[in-house]
C-alpha cells in the first residue's frame, strides 16, 4: 500500500473506518473527498444550503431530506425534484426498493439531466453508480449542476473546493493522486469576466442605448425574418428564449429539434428551460466565456 495513502489518514480510526466501508474492487478507480476536507466551513454551508432547497421546493410533496449521501441514493428525491424543477415526466416508478431497480432508476433520471443540460457523458462528473454508493462528490456536482440548470437565481456559496483522493486498485497495490476540485464556481472570475463593453454603456452613455437596440432589432430581423418572424421589442420577445433559439439556429447553421424546447411556452419554468438551452448552445460554442443569469 502506497505510503501517501496512509498518511492521508492521520488517525489509525479513519483509516479501519475507510477500508471498513469501502470496497475498492480490482482495475476499479474511485475519487473521492478525503477526510480532512469534510469538515471544510464551505462545504458544510453548501450541504445546508442544498439541503433547505430541496425541502423547499419539494415541500408540497411532504419529502424531508436530511442528509444528502443517505436520501439521494435510490433516486426517489431526484424523481420528485426534476418533475417539480423541469416539468419532467420520468417513465419510470416512483419507488425502488431492490438495488436491481434504483439502479434502473438511477439510470432513466441520469440520461434526462444529460439531456436537459445539454451534457456529453465525458463531461459528467457523476455516474449511476457513484450516486447509488452514496459518493458525496458525485451527488454534490449533480446537485450544483440541477440547481444552476433549473434554479439560477439561487445564491449558490461561491468558491466551494474540497480536496481530493483518487484510488486506484492495481495489481501492484493501492495507487493514490491528491488534488483539489471545485464544487461551485469562483465568484472573483465570474465578476471580472462580468465587465463587458455594455456594463459601460449602461452606466456612462444611457443615451446611446436606444441607438444600439436599434442596430440588434435590425441583424436580428435580418436573420429570423427569413423564418417569417418579426421581432419589435427586444425585452419582451426574448424573455421566453424561442426568438433567441431561432436566431442561434440561424446563424450557426444546424436545426433545433422541437422536442427540445419549447415553442410556446405555457409557464416560468418552461421559459428558462428555453433560455437556459440558449445559454449552453452559446457555452458550448464557446460564444459565451462569462456567467449569464437566465432569470
């Protein structure tokens, strides 16, 4: 056994504590948060903080959630918070009780976050089986990830890092990397990115704005016009992300997939559904390096 692994572990109790609880199987590679880190300020705030949310938002459904690695495991929570967030309905069972079916469970809910959030599997931080292990890591980025997709306006603490063990199984023994990860995003970057040319103008030229909108009206009835589209109001027509959609159809080329909004958009949450699939067809572009509230 490597010696850094052990020094990780500063006391024999967490060490037998760890290897009593988990099982780290041949050729099998696993990250998680070490020890130390658990009791990170920071990190316990943002466990409070998720966890007053979700009681929040599922309270009519009378599910209390106290401990995010004891009550997300088997996805009834995750069920109940992605139908009352996105107006999801999930073909598959309210409960599991067998590992066999949270497992299948686990799986249809984990392909509808990817496909909301307009993720690739190599960009997911968290798997069916790290959630069904109760990995704390895994269940705190797609917690984080669930929030900022369908709830941005939730003051989410920034900065939140943890550090980091990765253990690997070999054939020559227990192999282990540290390293340190963000859980949320650094709030000093995202300000600084935030100055932009339009922060300026708003503040310093406020007369010139009307002259500006102007211009936008003009390129983006240039482009949605060949749809048969007329936009005349730039903060009313855009609010609901359709025109938005449209015009980032057009200019990049490619079809949206109507199944993948929606085209009259009936309430809130299906408006920020719109905006949010505008703002990561933008990300993932790389047309938008800076941190844009949907709201």
């Amino acid at each position: 056994m490597d010696s850094d692994f052990l020094n990780v572990f500063t006391q024999p109790s967490t060490l037998d504590q760890f290897l009593n609880e988990t099982v780290i199987a041949k050729g099998e590679k696993r990250k998680l948060i070490k020890p130390t880190s658990r009791n990170n300020p920071k990190l316990e705030q943002l466990k409070l903080l998720l966890i007053d949310w979700m009681n929040r938002t599922l309270q009519e459904e009378h599910i209390v959630v106290k401990s995010l690695e004891e009550d997300l495991y088997d996805g009834l929570v995750l069920h109940h918070l992605l139908e009352k967030l996105g107006s999801l309905k999930l073909d598959v069972d309210k409960m599991a009780l067998t590992e066999k079916k949270q497992r299948q469970k686990l799986s249809v809910i984990m392909e509808a976050v990817a496909k909301c959030l307009q993720l690739e599997e190599s960009q997911l931080k968290w798997s069916v089986e790290s959630i069904l292990t109760k990995d704390l890591l895994s269940t705190l980025h797609l917690l984080v990830a669930i929030a900022q997709h369908f709830d941005p306006s939730l003051a989410l603490p920034p900065n939140v890092q943890v550090e980091t063990i990765t253990i690997e199984n070999t054939s020559g023994g227990l192999k282990t990397s540290s390293a340190v990860e963000n859980i949320t995003d650094n709030k000093e970057n995202t300000e600084a990115q935030s100055n932009d040319p339009f922060d300026e103008l708003f503040s310093r030229a406020p007369d010139k704005l009307e002259a500006v909108k102007k211009v936008f009206l003009q390129f983006v009835n240039q482009h949605v016009g060949k749809l048969g589209l007329s936009v005349k109001d730039i903060e009313s027509q855009f609010s609901d992300g359709v025109i938005l959609l449209i015009l980032i159809g057009q200019l990049e080329g490619y079809f949206l997939n109507l199944r993948n909004f929606f085209l009259t958009p009936a309430s809130t949450t299906e408006m920020l559904h719109n905006v949010n699939l505008a703002l990561d067809l933008l990300a993932d572009g790389g047309l938008l390096s800076f941190s844009v509230n949907s709201e």
